[in-house]
C-alpha cells in the first residue's frame, strides 16, 4: 500500500472516530437534560424539540388545582385499572407554576398487593385542561405515559 493510501485511510479513520465521540457526546447531553427537566417543574427539553412535542400553550388559565387533580386521577385509573385501589391528592408536593401555567399534581397510590411507596405525577396544562407530561413511580421503575 502506497504512502498516500496510507494517509488518506489514516485520516477517514480519524474523522470516523470524532463523528462517533460527537454522536456519543450529543446522545449523553439529551439525556442529561432530560433527567434534569424531570426532577423538577415542567419544562420543554432538546429531546421534546426534537421529537416535535408541542410547545407549552400559551393563553389563559382556565382550570383549577381541582380539575388538574381530576385529569391525573382519571389518567392513573385508566393506565392501572382494576389494580388501583386508591389515588389521594398530595398538596405537600403538588404545586402551580405561574410562568409556564401548568399545575404539578402528585397523587400517592394504594396498588393492590403492593406495599411499595407508588406515586403518581402529571403535568397539567392550565391553559387547554391536557397532561402534558405523566409517569407512575415507584412500581420498579418509571411508566411513561
């Protein structure tokens, strides 16, 4: 093999492996905001972007802490069924964010023949009445809804 063969495959080898490093590094930064934005209040990540997630409604709130906590109950009942015995309202953590115009609701959930702490928590918009964001915790994992 001749010197310049040599070179240019030296070099295609070099910038294959610095589209891999960029992809992983990418890859690594998404999933780094998106485990952020879940700690906290409601937010619009890269992933959302992305993937074409509708953005936060703008408008004016029209719904109540009550009916979000409603939306939520009704979301576990369908995604549990028979095996949710009971979803209480936790006005400790449940909170409104007036900015983004979204009430946090947690519920704690009584699951039959589970003595796990499982909670629920959904992202309501108090603009269109739509979960924007809802999950189950506690069942061994995290359910996306």
């Amino acid at each position: 093999m001749s010197r310049k063969n040599q070179k240019k495959q030296s070099v295609v080898g070099l910038v294959s492996g610095m589209v891999v490093i960029v992809l992983l590094a990418g890859a690594m930064g998404i999933a780094l905001e998106e485990m952020a934005a879940n700690k906290g209040d409601y937010r619009r990540t890269l992933w959302d972007w992305l993937t074409g997630k509708p953005a936060i409604p703008e408008g004016r709130a029209q719904i109540s802490i009550q009916l979000a906590q409603e939306l939520c109950r009704q979301r576990v009942a369908r995604q549990m069924g028979s095996q949710l015995q009971q979803a209480a309202f936790d006005s400790r953590s449940s909170r409104y964010n007036e900015t983004l115009q979204v009430h946090t609701v947690f519920l704690d959930l009584q699951i039959r023949n589970e003595e796990r702490d499982i909670y629920a928590r959904c992202d309501v918009s108090a603009v269109e009445r739509t979960i924007l964001e809802f999950r189950i915790q506690g069942m061994g994992g995290f359910f996306w809804g």
